[in-house]
C-alpha cells in the first residue's frame, strides 16, 4: 500500500527548512493575507518564491493557505494574489470559502486547489460534491472516527487528507466565534486568540460579582480546553484506509516542535509501512517518548474512536506540559562566523543555558545523544560561562561534530 505524504507546517523560512530537512514529504505555508494564522510569521510572494525553489529542488511540495472565509472587500485584491500562486508554482492552494473557489478557477485555472477543514467534510456526499466543483483534495473535518474515515474513503476516489497531530479547537472544524466576541479578533480570518483556553466560572444572573467555581476549583475551570491530537499510536488502525496525506497541525509553533514531530511521524511511517507493525510496536514507546519532549497539552486520539468526553478536556489547567527548554540549534558552516575546529561546533543560542549542564541534541538522521557543555566561546573568541544572550552565536567543545539542522534542547530541573 503505498505510503501517504507526511504534511508539515512551515510557519516560517526557519520552520520550512527543518521541515524538509527532518522528513517531510510537504510542506504547508501562509501568505501575509489571506490565510488563517495571521500571527505565524509567514511569507512574502518573494520567499514564496525562494520557498517553491527550494522545496521543489528537494523533490517535494509546497502547499498555500488561502482559507479566510472572505468578505466583499478581500475580493479586490485576491486575484491578483491567486494569479501570484499560480505563476510561482505552488502545489495546491488550501481554500474554504466558495467565492474564493470559484474566483481562483477563473483567474488561475493552473492552480490546483485543495479543500480546507475549515468547510467541515463529514461525509462522502459532501466529498463528492466538492470533488465535482474540481477540487484536487479534500481535507476531512477533524470530527470523523475510525469507521466514518474508512466508510469515506471506500466511497470516493479523490484525494484525501486528515490531521494526525496537533492542537484540537473547541469549535466545529475550528469555525469559532468566541474570540471575535470577547476580543474582537476574528478566527475565521486569522486572528483567533485562543479565547478558549481562559478560565472561566460561572455568575449568577442576580448575583452580579459572585463566581461560582465548576468542577470545584477555585481557579475556575477549562471546559473548552482540548487535549492536543495525536494519533501516532493508531497508525496502524489508520494504515488500510488508503489515505493521501498525513498533516501535522501547527505553524505557530517552534522549530523544536516541527523538527521532533516531523522526524517521529517519519520514522514512524516508513518503519510501518516497510517493516510491518511488529517492528512498528517494537519503536513506538521511544517515539512516544520524544513527543513528551515538545510543548504540548495532554495528548488524546479526538474524534478517531468516537465522541470525545471529559477524559479529552484540561479541567484543571490551561498550561502546556513543557519538560525541556529549547535552547539552540547548530549553524553549518556557512553561517558560522569562524572555521570550526573538529572537536567544536557553532550553534545560535535561543534559550539561556550554561557550562556544567547537560544538553540533548536531536538530529535528522539517528538517534538522540547528550553531553555536558564544558567550554564555550563567543564569537570574539572570548570564553563564556553562560549563553544568556538572544540568538547568541556560541561556539562550543562538543564529543561529536553537529550536524546541520541539529536541534538543542535542556530538560527542565523541575518537570511537571
């Protein structure tokens, strides 16, 4: 059966390039309008362009969101920016809204077009429906279980794609209104300031300034707080359907995010797709392991075995799990600021750390390793005790050579 395309998000140029590098089949990006992360750092139609190079020249696509559900005056500009994509050979616009659709097969009929889970697919009729408007793709509503994504897949011939890890919106298919109400800032064109992830009590109607705790907390309680997705346990109930891409939520997050769950979901795939899932379950407990080690809330399968419940829901607390400190990557040598000698290696600096502590590093290729950082030097060739400064270039002694791309993370003295 033939492997689907492992789908990763590309925030920015940094995520893009990590991405690619620790085995990402695609990537998926924004453009600074248009798209539904309007806090990502994104990109300009000009590396846009670099971005297409680069991933076409490493054999591999590149998709772009288009998903606002949009307004009369987004229209003006929206054709030009369709013809843009289309010109710059992006692989596949990911579009929800019909007038956007219907505009980008008038004015960019080259321009291959996939349909956001934003339009909430939950059904064969509606993948049909969407498949004959001549869309290439359709990315199912995170909302299906097991048996509803098999039934689909058995009743439709077009492509189809779900999300296999990430952050879980309260809202149906992420179509959210709160945070337009108390913010002011729209989700459903971008600006979703994850209202729901806020305490909340509740008041009584004739008792103004008197909360009443839910579920007996004090703190008030996290009734929309979803557990973040993660189905890499279930890749092998997932393996027969047949389906076309993977895609791993979160263009918000860090390089270290991107890096451990692209190399997990690799690893993962091509281990039970050429050696069986024996060899699969055999991996699995380090896999799970690492993706402990990224920032996240408390994993659950969402929708894939039916309804969630409370099990799937933070009661307690809106806080990430955040075990390790992200605290540098390597630089090649290209961005070194000095020859690098066999037994050092630069790196730039993105969390404090200092002499005496043990590192990890990850790496695209093979696995973890970790060493006591003894000596570093900054770019004067003055010894340094404490990389404290932002973006610091440091070079440090190290056991092995870094590899390019390599990833340095600190586990926190006091986990959770």
């Amino acid at each position: 059966m033939r492997k689907p395309e492992l789908l990763a998000p590309a925030g920015d140029w940094e995520k893009l390039k990590y991405a690619l590098a620790y085995g990402a089949d695609a990537v998926y990006m924004g453009g600074q309008a248009f798209g539904l992360r309007a806090f990502a750092g994104n990109f300009n139609l000009e590396d846009m362009e670099k971005a297409v190079r680069w991933t076409h020249q490493l054999g591999k696509k590149l998709y772009v969101t288009v998903n606002i559900f949009a307004h009369e005056p987004d229209f003006v500009e929206l054709p030009a920016y369709l013809k843009q994509l289309e010109r710059l050979g992006v692989d596949g616009a990911i579009v929800s809204d019909p007038g956007i659709i219907a505009m980008a097969q008038d004015v960019a009929p080259g321009l291959p077009l996939h349909l956001s889970t934003q339009a909430n697919s939950t059904n064969s009729y509606s993948v049909r429906f969407w498949l004959k408007q001549g869309i290439e793709r359709i990315v199912l509503a995170r909302e299906l279980t097991l048996e509803e994504l098999s039934e689909v897949r058995s009743k439709v011939e077009g492509g189809l794609e779900i999300f296999i890890h990430g952050a879980m919106c309260m809202s149906y298919s992420g179509r959210c209104l709160l945070s337009n109400y108390l913010t002011g800032r729209d989700a459903n064109r971008g600006e979703c300031t994850q209202t729901c992830r806020w305490g909340y009590a509740l008041v009584e109607e004739k008792r103004p300034g008197e909360v009443f705790p839910i579920e007996e907390d004090e703190r008030g309680t996290y009734v929309f707080n979803s557990h973040d997705l993660c189905l890499l346990p279930h890749l092998p109930l997932l393996k027969p359907i047949g389906l076309d891409s993977f895609k791993i939520e979160g263009r918000m997050k860090s390089v270290q995010y991107v890096a451990s769950t692209v190399k997990v979901y690799r690893e993962a795939i091509d281990t039970l797709w050429d050696q069986g899932e024996e060899a699969f379950q055999e991996k699995l407990p380090q896999w799970l392991e690492e993706m402990d080690k990224v920032s996240h809330r408390d994993y659950s399968a969402g929708f894939l075995f039916g309804k969630p419940g409370a099990s799937s829901h933070n009661l307690d607390s809106s806080h990430y799990v955040r075990d390790y400190d992200f605290v540098g990557v390597a630089l090649t040598e290209g961005d070194a600021t000095d020859s690098i000698n066999s037994d050092t290696s630069w790196i730039e600096q993105r969390n404090h750390f200092k002499c005496g502590e043990v590192i990890e590093v990850l790496t695209p290729q093979g696995e973890s390793w970790s060493f006591e950082v003894k000596e570093m030097w900054d770019t004067l060739g003055e010894p340094v005790e404490i990389a404290r400064h932002a973006q610091q270039n440091i070079r440090m002694a190290v056991p092995q050579k870094l590899l390019s791309y390599s990833i340095l993370r600190r586990a926190k003295l006091e986990k959770r």
